[in-house]
C-alpha cells in the first residue's frame, strides 16, 4: 500500500487506502472495519497514526464510531456525484443483468446513477448525450449506438473530454476516440462456436450476423477465420447479415428460405441468443428438429439460451461481472486513481444440447 516514492504522512496514505476501499464498495455502509490494532498491525504503524487517520475519514464523513461497538463505514459525502448509464437497451435480453451489475457497486457506495437507453438509435443517442451534458453529470458509462457504423455524435465525446467528464464504453467502442472500454473477444467466441461445429464434422455452416455494430462485425470476422482454418472458402449463400431495423424479419426469413433449398446446412451459428430463437423456430416451422436436423449455436449465454426444451450451446458474456467492473473502473476514473482503463475478456464455449456430431 506504501509507495517509498510517495513523499506524503503514513496517515495520509491510510486515510486514502481506506477512502478508496469505501468509494470502491469493498467496505460497504454499516460495515465494521477492522480494529485499531489490527490496522496498526496490517501495516506495521502506529496506534497514533492509524487513529489520526481515522479520525480524518470520521470529519469527511467516511465512517462513524459507535462507543463499545467499534468503527463502522457510512457513506462518503463525494458520494452526491452523479454517474449517467447510458445503453443500447434496458429492460430486455442481457442488459438488466449488466445493469444490476452497475448498480450493485454504485447504489452501494452512495453515487446517484441516471439511467437511459438509445434503442440503437444514433438521434437518441445524440439526444441523450446532450440532456447529460445539460445535467452536469460526473461520469458516464455508455454501450455505443450502431458502432460499426460513422461516430456522427463524436463533438458530444470531445465535448465530455473537454469538460473532464470520464466516461467508460462497454461491450464495443467507436474505433474513432480513444476511450476507456471494457469489451469481450467477440472474434475469438465465434471463431470457438464454429470450430466446434467442425470438429463436430459440420462442413456446410451457416451464419447470421448483424452489420452496425463492431460485435456483429467482429464474430463474423471470427466465423470465417474457423472456417478458412479448416479449408473452407467462405460462401456468401450461407451468411445473412442484418441491421438493427431488420432484426425482427430478416434472420427468420433468411434461414427459412435457406432451408427450402437443398443442400441445407447442417449447422447455423447465430449472432447472439436472441437469433438462435428465431432461427429455431423457422427451423421447427419447416419441420426439421434441432440438433438431430440442424446445429445451433448462439451466443452471449443469456437467459434465452435456457429458456426452451433445447437448451443452446452459445457463448459467456460476463453480464453482471462487467457491470460490477465497469463501476469500479468509472470510480477509479473519477477519483484520478486510473485514467483509461481498458480491458477484453476472453471468450468461454458452453457446450449444451443444441448441437450434435455428424
């Protein structure tokens, strides 16, 4: 904890250790912090120093004493800050599980959150922006709008970065800022789905991919590097790719048409989970059966993935781990303890029944 480099009193020091883990949520409002002794012991100082620390976090309101009980963490007053969350959807697919990830961390260490969705819509998009910049928020963390597509909002970002307003992008980034994010290997999960089905001795593979987002972009850059590793050229037939307004038509339809035609494919690996349902259903409408017809694999490990008799082999994504991440990330941000952070989580194949061995 004790940097030989940091010129600063030891109580200074323990006093902003123990700071952090508050705002950070690692000791949380009502919880009791070790004894005087233990803290003195922990890291070899004084009775005098750790109670000199104590005794500033107690005046900023960090934490309270109760005689005969202990020392006990309250919420900080830096805590009033209010940090905006800013995502494609809300209420739907994996997204309350990242918010509840957020709020968890956040709601926990005092922070007033705002909450909003752009419905992958770039005007909203704008709009919101504009009505946080209005509010004066502190921070943001915000999923980009269609972001395979041009960052036509990019003067609200720089304007963010102008005013010091940190700001954090989940699950894509616009490839035009240089922003903190935290995002998963999407290349690598769907390039592990489809090399499961080859090695399950699947040739003629299908896949259905959404176009205006970086996600959708890249799985399917993951789909055809499998596929190349195995000596398969890539075969336009076989790839539907969609857009957001098309997303309640055209990967039924696609894959319905599909299988009207012979030869059929005997796999589909499908853009998230949400698609798999759909693709399952045109499946089942033309009387085929999944998996002894037709593999599916998704994508994302929703709770759509366990929702039906045929439970999905699809991908993890870290839903609420990258919530929780994401909050402690924009509050390291906030505090000046770390300026961009940026991490990828790797991918993680879970195998159910939805696909067989041919």
């Amino acid at each position: 904890m004790f940097d030989p480099n940091n010129s600063a009193p030891k109580y200074h020091q323990l006093r902003e250790y123990l700071k952090e883990q508050i705002i950070r949520g690692d000791l949380l409002p009502g919880e009791k912090l070790t004894s005087e002794n233990t803290l003195a012991s922990q890291f070899n100082l004084s009775r005098h120093t750790v109670r000199q620390a104590l005794g500033e976090l107690e005046n900023e309101g960090y934490i309270y004493r109760e005689k005969g009980r202990g020392t006990f963490c309250s919420r900080p007053k830096i805590n009033a800050q209010s940090i905006a969350v800013l995502t494609t959807y809300i209420s739907d697919y994996i997204f309350p599980s990242i918010i509840r990830g957020i709020e968890e961390i956040l709601s926990a260490a005092g922070y007033n959150l705002i909450l909003a969705n752009t419905n992958n819509d770039k005007a909203k998009e704008a709009l919101c922006l504009e009505n946080y910049l209005s509010q004066k928020i502190d921070a943001l963390i915000i999923e980009p709008t269609k972001s395979a597509l041009e960052n036509s909002n990019i003067n609200y970002y720089h304007l963010l970065e102008v005013k010091g307003i940190p700001y954090l992008m989940i699950n894509a980034f616009y490839p035009d800022l240089d922003s903190a994010y935290l995002i998963m290997d999407d290349t690598q999960g769907t390039y592990l789905a489809t090399h499961h089905l080859l090695q399950l001795g699947h040739r003629r593979i299908a896949g259905l991919f959404k176009t205006d987002d970086l996600q959708g972009v890249k799985r399917q850059a993951g789909f055809f590097s499998a596929l190349k590793d195995y000596g398969i050229p890539e075969n336009s037939a076989l790839v539907g790719q969609y857009t957001t307004e098309q997303i309640r038509s055209y990967p039924y339809q696609f894959i319905r048409s599909m299988l009207q035609k012979e030869p059929r494919p005997t796999a589909v690996v499908c853009y998230n989970d949400q698609i798999a349902l759909d693709v399952l259903e045109a499946i089942r409408n033309e009387g085929l059966k999944v998996p002894d017809d037709i593999s599916i694999v998704g994508y994302d490990d929703s709770p759509l993935a366990t929702a039906t008799e045929i439970k999905l082999t699809t991908i993890r994504h870290p839903k609420a781990k990258m919530g929780r991440q994401a909050a402690y990330n924009i509050v390291d941000m906030l505090t000046g303890h770390i300026e961009k952070p940026r991490f990828v989580y790797p991918s993680e194949l879970i195998i159910r029944s939805s696909c067989r061995n041919i």
